[in-house]
C-alpha cells in the first residue's frame, strides 16, 4: 500500500546489509574466479528459465551463492551442483510447492548425476554456511516497489537491466536496492518518462551519491551495450516485451 511504501522501502533496505555477500572473501577463491561467473550466472539461468520459477527466485538464488562463496571455498567439481542446490533453496522459499522443481528435474536439466541424498546434504550445508537466513531484498524485490504502477513492458526492461548486474564483480558492491534505482533511471531514459523528480531527487543529494549514481549508471550502459548472448536471447521473447531488443533499439539511435 502507498501508505506504508516508505516504511517498507526503508525495512528492505536494513535487511539487504544484513545480507550482502563479502567481495573480498570471494576475490580468494582458490579454484573459482571472476572470468567463470559469467558461464555460472548463464548456467543458473538456464536452469531457472527452463524450471519456469519467478524471476524473484533467480536473484535470490545467486544472492545464496555468493554469500555461500563469502564463507566456503567452492570446487570446480562440485560447481554445478552448489549452483542447483542455491536455486532449489530459493525455489523452496518463494515458490509454491507444486512449482519447485524435483531432484529429478534439475538432475535432467543439469545433466549432473548425483543421488538425492547428496543433494540434500548440499542444500544443508549451504544453508548451515548462511545460518539459515535465506530471505534477502533483491533486486527484484525493489523493481516491485519502485515500478509497481508501470507498463508490464517498462518492468520487463528494467529486469533485463538487473539482470545484466547478475555477471559482473562490479555491481555487487552498491547493493539490490541501488542497482533497482539504477535501472529505474536508465529505463526512464529509455521509454522517454519524465525524470524531473528523479533529477531533483539527484541535484538535492550529496556529491558521493552522485558520484555513486553516475559510476553505477556508466558501467550499466557499457554492460548493455555488450550483453550475454544468453542473456539476450532470453530476453528477445516476445513474452519478456523483447526488453533486449527495446534496450538494443535505444543505443542505435
């Protein structure tokens, strides 16, 4: 409700510190490094979109994986299957039980082989590494509250753009609630919104915030221009308002 619309945006926001993953701890991974995020964040999608979950599941599911990276070092091998057992734990929390998919499923989606046993004692010790504290305000989340009243088409673009943050090392530090603001501004931009009171909001704040916004916004345009493949073809469905041939669309003119 708009009445509570503050109060609850404020709410997100302490719970989304608590948490955040730790990019240091990640940077020391011995096996796994930032040059192998982006065939793991496509991995994850695969399987997501292909599981037909809600887009809320996807970003939770790799906001588990890193926070589970921040405390454990992952091996190669066991790659995949942390990735799964993150996205069956993310389903598990926000799905309905009849949408969750089955061990059997994911094995078959995957193409890993391993007994259900196995993935249960995964999921226990990913959930063990977070404490159990699963739920965390993504992006998605914010995208919700922010764009609530906008055209299915303009909450389409704007989760392309967030979407687009899943990749890279870059993004993780501003956080779910700044990158929703980011691509808010930039799908503005893009429908041709009026953006007064955002600018406003911007010249009124201070020199850090501003220096934050334009860094985030920068790197975001640079990130769009050159997209997963993957990523893009996902969003080319008419289903999706082709949101990455809108986005295409906009930096040709």
């Amino acid at each position: 409700d708009a009445e509570y619309h503050d109060e609850l945006l404020a709410s997100m926001k302490e719970k989304e510190l608590l948490t955040i993953p730790d990019v240091s701890k990640m940077d020391l991974q011995p096996e796994i490094n930032w040059e192998m995020r982006h065939d793991i964040i496509n991995f994850m999608i695969y399987i997501h979109s292909n599981s037909r979950l809600m887009p809320h599941t996807l970003f939770l599911a790799v906001n588990i994986l890193d926070r589970y990276i921040s405390k454990r070092i992952m091996r190669t091998e066991h790659k995949n299957l942390v990735i799964c057992s993150c996205l069956s734990i993310a389903a598990k929390y926000l799905e309905e039980k009849r949408r969750v998919p089955s061990v059997s499923q994911i094995m078959k989606l995957s193409g890993l082989q391993f007994t259900e046993s196995q993935f249960t004692e995964t999921e226990l010790h990913i959930l063990s590494t977070i404490n159990f504290c699963i739920g965390h305000p993504t992006s998605e989340a914010f995208l919700d509250l922010i764009l609530k009243d906008e055209p299915v088409m303009t909450r389409h673009v704007a989760r392309y753009i967030c979407e687009i943050c899943l990749y890279d090392r870059e993004f993780l530090k501003y956080g779910s609630s700044f990158i929703a603001y980011c691509s808010k501004m930039l799908v503005y931009q893009i429908f041709n919104y009026a953006t007064h009171e955002l600018i406003l909001s911007i010249k009124a704040s201070d020199l850090n915030f501003q220096n934050k916004l334009w860094n985030c916004l920068s790197l975001l345009i640079k990130k769009l221009q050159k997209p997963s493949s993957y990523l893009h073809l996902k969003y080319s469905d008419k289903l999706l308002s082709s949101a990455s041939n809108v986005v295409d669309c906009f930096f040709s003119r």
